[in-house]
C-alpha cells in the first residue's frame, strides 16, 4: 500500500479520509495544515507539515 498525504485539514478533509480508507489503495501519512497545528491530529491523522514544507514532503512521499 502506498502512502499519501492530505493538503488541507479543511471542510472537505473528512470525505476524502473516508474515501481513500473505503477504497484501501493507500496509507493516508498525514494531513498538511496550518503552522500552529504540526504535531496534532485531525480525524486521527498526525497534522506533519504545513505549506512550506510541501517541497520536502514531496521528495519524499513520491513514487
């Protein structure tokens, strides 16, 4: 299973957790936020970076 990360904790956040965790296709790694929320948990997922970190995340969550 591959892993993914969520950009944006948003309205919309939870519809798609429930998606990607219906269809079991991939490891949801953590949701990129706001700042101020890194290290928390949104719906149970670990909040792991924020916009500026997007780059990074990037490199390496890619396949």
């Amino acid at each position: 299973m591959k892993d993914i990360i969520l950009i944006g904790g948003g309205g919309h956040c939870k519809s798609v957790i429930d998606v990607i965790e219906q269809e079991g296709r991939f490891k949801i790694a953590g949701i990129v936020d706001k700042p101020e929320l890194l290290g928390s948990k949104l719906f149970g997922y670990l909040i792991i970076g924020n916009d500026s970190d997007l780059d990074d995340l990037a490199k390496k969550y890619q396949y």
